[in-house]
C-alpha cells in the first residue's frame, strides 16, 4: 500500500471510530507498526489535519473543509445512495428534504468519478403506495424526541375513539407502510406505538424524562416487536404499530 494510501486509510479509521481512538487500534486497521502510526498521524497534522490527543492517551478528529475528502469504495456510494433515496421515498416532508440536500452535499465533495457513481448508481428506491402522511409538525416530535420531553397529542385509534394521551416520545420508526412514535404511555402506564398520521395537535410539555429515552428505548423495541408486522424496518431514528 502506497503512503498516500495508508495516510487516507488512517483518516477513514478516524472519521469511522467514536473517539478518542488508540494508537493500537488504528496501527491495526492501517496495518502498520506503532512507530510508523505515530509519524503518519504528525503527517496528517502537517497536511491540516486538526487530530487531538497524544500516544497513550488516544486521539480525536475534529473535520475541517481543508481536510482530504472523504473516500468510499464502490459499494458504499451504493448503499449510501440507496439508503437515502429510501428516505425521500418514505419519509416526511422535511426529512425527505433533508436527504436530497444530503446527497447534493455529498456529491460536491466527492472526487470526480466517484461524484459521478454516485449520480449515477445503480440502486434506487421508491414506493408507488406513499405512506400516509403524517398530520402533525414531524420536525418538533423529533426535536422533543432529542430533547427527551414529554409531549401531549390528541389520538384517534383503530376503531376511530378519541382520546388525550400523554406520552414520553422514545422513537419515530416505519412500519411496513406507516410512521409511527414509540412511547411510553402515561395513561396506559405502558409502551405504545401511535401512528403519526392519527395524531392531532400536538403539545410540547416542559417536562422531561432525561436521561432515560436510550434504556427505555430498548425496552420498548424488546416489548412491542413481536407486535409490529412482518417486514418492517426502523427508520431514521425510529417501527406500525400495535394498535394503542
């Protein structure tokens, strides 16, 4: 492998792990010794890259825009390129919005031929049944989400009753054909999924359950799957629902 190759590699391993990254870590996925490790990370800073941390300790990656694009082989422009055409396919209208703008970024910093494939994959993906679309501001659900808030909705069922719920949104997910919050339940005491295109109205409270979303997550995922339909996949940061 050439130096120029192996300085690019060790700026994927960097991007790729959560840091601080150790010097062993990344003499493995180089696969270098630690003292050539160490003169290529002097390197890359000498080339502009802004890289924290010392031997022993471990080291970070702050991007900047003067840094060496980023590299893809083939097919991760592949799955990239399909993952977010899924998501314009399926998604609200701002996350569909957000992902063409995604990609027009992307393809700007790509090198040429790469730029190229990626304009041109051969993976697409769209859906002539549209999901229903969502009757509430998707943007603030995921924002209150984030922000770990509980939130208030006014819900109509499967049977078509109305009822007032207030709920500690974990995740907006896609399940087989619609988007759904899971959550927890304060009137039921339990988790559920609600369908985002039967909610009406809804309120961000002051209240917040932080830091439990990520734990309460993985219960809720735990209980509720057995419920969801064959074929559903999560989505964004979030699976129809087993009826609330």
């Amino acid at each position: 492998m050439s130096r120029t190759a192996r300085l690019f590699q060790l700026m994927q391993s960097l991007r790729r792990h959560a840091p601080p990254v150790t010097a062993q870590q990344l003499a493995d996925d180089t696969g270098v010794s630690l003292r050539t490790l160490y003169r290529d990370i002097e390197a890359l800073r000498g080339l502009g890259a802004i890289i924290d941390g010392t031997a022993g300790y471990g080291y970070a990656l702050t991007e900047d825009a003067s840094l060496p694009p980023m590299m893809f082989d083939d097919e991760e422009i592949e799955a990239i390129v399909l993952g977010l055409r899924e998501v314009q396919a399926i998604a609200d209208p701002d996350l569909a919005g957000a992902a063409r703008n995604a990609l027009v970024k992307l393809q700007a910093r790509l090198p040429d031929a790469q730029a190229h494939r990626l304009q041109y994959a051969v993976l697409a993906a769209d859906r002539i049944k549209r999901p229903p679309q969502p009757t509430i501001d998707v943007r603030r659900l995921r924002q209150a989400t984030w922000d770990e808030s509980t939130v208030e909705i006014d819900y109509i069922d499967a049977n078509g009753d109305s009822s007032t719920r207030r709920v500690d949104p974990l995740s907006i997910v896609f399940l087989k054909e619609t988007h759904s919050l899971i959550a927890w339940c304060h009137l039921r005491q339990a988790y559920r999924n609600f369908r985002l295109d039967r909610m009406q109205n809804l309120r961000v409270t002051t209240s917040s359950f932080r830091p439990r979303r990520v734990p309460m997550l993985r219960a809720a995922i735990e209980e509720l799957s057995s419920c969801w339909p064959e074929g559903s996949a999560m989505v964004a940061k979030s699976p129809d629902p087993a009826q609330s």
